[in-house]
C-alpha cells in the first residue's frame, strides 16, 4: 500500500462453531469478536523532479569538438541524487556526473538522456526513486574529397575551384538529407585509360574528327562513396553532376610535340553515341582544360600546324624591320654615289 495512512483501521470478524449457523436477529454459539490493528504510513524515497534538462539537436562533422550537455535534478527529501548518462538506450561507461560531452569520433545519429536516482536511507519504503530526463539529439556526419584515382596509362587531372566546388555539382539533395541522418560520403575523381573503345563510339569520334589525330581515349568517372550509420557502404558512379566542373587535364608525354611542332589539344566527349568536340580553355601547351558535366568517355585529339618560318611573328616582325632599313640604307648609298658622280662631271 504506497498511499499513506494514518490511525488506526477496525475490521470486526463474524464466526460460530463448526456446523452451526446465526439465526437472523439471534445468535447462537460463541460472539462475534473485534480485533483493531494499526497501519503504519510508509514514507518512500522522493522522485527527482529536473530543474535543468535536456532537449534540442546538433549537427557536427566526424571528429569535431561537440559541446558539453548539462542538466541538474533536485529533491527535497534530503536524499542523494546520482547519474547515469544514456546513448540509444545504453549506460555509457563512467559518464555519472551533470554534465556529458557526446562523442563525434563516428557518424551516425545519437540520442543522449540521462536517468536520474534520488537515494534516501532514512526512508522507511523505497529508499531509492528514479526519473528520466528529457532527450539530446547528436548528428555526426562526415562530407569529404577524396584524392583522384588515377590509374596506370591515364592521364593526370585535377577539378578546378576548391573541394566546396566539387561537392556543390555531386550532392544531391537526397544526399544532403542522408548527412543530416549520420551519413558518411565522400566524392572522388577517378580517371583511366579506355583500351577497348566500342565501335560505335569510334565512329562517333571519326565524324568529327576532322584535321585532328586521335591520341588517347580515357574514361573519366565521379564516384560517390556513401557509409551509413550501422556501417554499410556503397558505391556510385555519378552520370549526371548539378553543375559542371572544370578540369585541367596534363597532356601525356607521349603526346607532346617534338622537334618544334606547333601542336593544339582538344577533347571530344563521347556520351550516349554522341561525339562533341571541347576547345581548349587555356592556353598552356602541356594542359588542356574542358568543362564537363559527368561521367563518360573522351577522346584527347591533337593537330599540328605549319611551323612559322624564323619563329614566332615577333621575330619575324623584327627581321621585315631589318630589311626594310636594310633597303632605305642601301638607297641611301645609291643616291649618295649618284650625287658623288654628278659633282664630278661638272667639275670636269
């Protein structure tokens, strides 16, 4: 009986010996006897009540430094109050005091509470209550670049505007919603050497090919790793970016003009059977630099024009400069002799 009670409660016990019965008005037998007896109020252990408590959210990024929780139960029992912090429901090891620092060093989705034990010895029923507090929300998730993939044959490449770049053209809006749940995904750049081109997409690229000479064939892929919080992980290949990237792609050795050729680069992207030829934006021999919108497959092509007589059209300017003074000079003798032989067939 937890509710208290106080004084004294009566019960009066009816009986008669065995086999016999109380007639109605008469009684026949022994008396009926009373007996009272006292019923002692039982004083129980105060249940904590939370003057500070736990509520909200936080998102941080996997090994960020996530703020303390605090929280405070009191009673006024003159009991003593213990705790124990919770994550999804488990007792975390050690953590018994009025304050917890989450953890960020895994993503996933943590939820904190705390149980809170009101010990009172001099109680003379339950000498222990408990209650729980509210609830803390702690998301860790993890956004990253990863280096590009380069593999043996391929050329090097690199994205151009950062890593917020990057990830501004490969996450989706489902992907953002999978960080917000404890996700973990990065993003990568991963480039090789295309040997066995299908046929069709040879005969997309020899129609537009044009003066050019086809130099290597390379398939460039955006890969995007997602990890969820229980640890299983997936792979995809990005067909289609939100916005489109710039690449710098360094031109093979092999590829590089010898002997003074005067070579362009170009890129011809090949993607559904369809062959688009991609100017050079820069205008660095070793490099080319295109603007893509996703995974597919492209063609370095090159063309060597006539190499200028004597270099470039500077020295060439400085050489027409030379002649010409060579030639007003060269009049200028002329004109002098002719002026040297009129004076001396005068003088004669």
């Amino acid at each position: 009986m937890r509710s208290a009670v106080k004084g004294t409660v009566t019960f009066t016990f009816s009986f008669a010996p065995l086999g016999e019965k109380f007639a109605e008005g008469a009684s026949i037998g022994d008396a009926p006897d009373t007996q009272a007896f006292t019923v002692i109020q039982l004083v129980h252990a105060e249940v904590p009540v939370f003057r500070t408590n736990l509520s909200g959210s936080k998102i941080y990024k996997k090994g960020d430094a996530a703020e303390a929780l605090h929280l405070r139960a009191t009673v006024t029992d003159g009991g003593k109050i213990s705790y124990q912090w919770y994550v999804n429901g488990t007792a975390i090891a050690g953590a018994t005091g009025m304050s917890y620092t989450p953890d960020t060093g895994k993503t996933g989705v943590y939820d904190y509470y705390v149980v809170a034990t009101n010990t009172n010895s001099s109680a003379n029923g339950d000498q222990t209550a408990t209650a729980q507090s509210g609830s803390y929300r702690v998301v860790v998730n993890n956004v990253a670049v990863n280096g590009a993939n380069i593999e043996a044959g391929a050329p090097r490449m690199t994205i151009q505007g950062g890593n917020q770049a990057f990830l501004n053209a490969a996450l989706t809006a489902q992907d953002k919603i999978k960080l917000e749940n404890g996700f973990d995904i990065s993003v990568s750049l991963k480039v090789r050497e295309t040997v066995n081109v299908t046929r069709n997409d040879e005969n997309a690229v020899k129609q537009i090919l044009g003066n050019n000479v086809l130099g290597q064939f390379v398939d460039i892929s955006f890969v995007k790793t997602l990890i969820d919080p229980e640890g299983n992980k997936s792979e995809q290949i990005i067909t289609q970016l939100n916005l489109p990237v710039t690449i710098t792609i360094d031109i093979p050795e092999n590829l590089l003009p010898k002997d003074g050729k005067n070579r362009t680069f170009s890129i011809i992207q090949i993607q559904n059977g369809v062959a688009t030829l991609l100017e050079d934006m820069d205008d660095t021999l070793s490099t080319i630099t295109i603007e893509v919108d996703g995974s597919s497959t492209y063609a370095i092509v090159y063309m060597d024009k006539p190499t200028e007589i004597l270099g470039t059209g500077k020295a060439l300017l400085v050489i027409a400069s030379l002649v010409v003074a060579a030639s007003l000079l060269l009049v200028a003798i002329i004109l002098k002799r002719k002026k040297e032989a009129a004076g001396a067939e005068s003088k004669s």
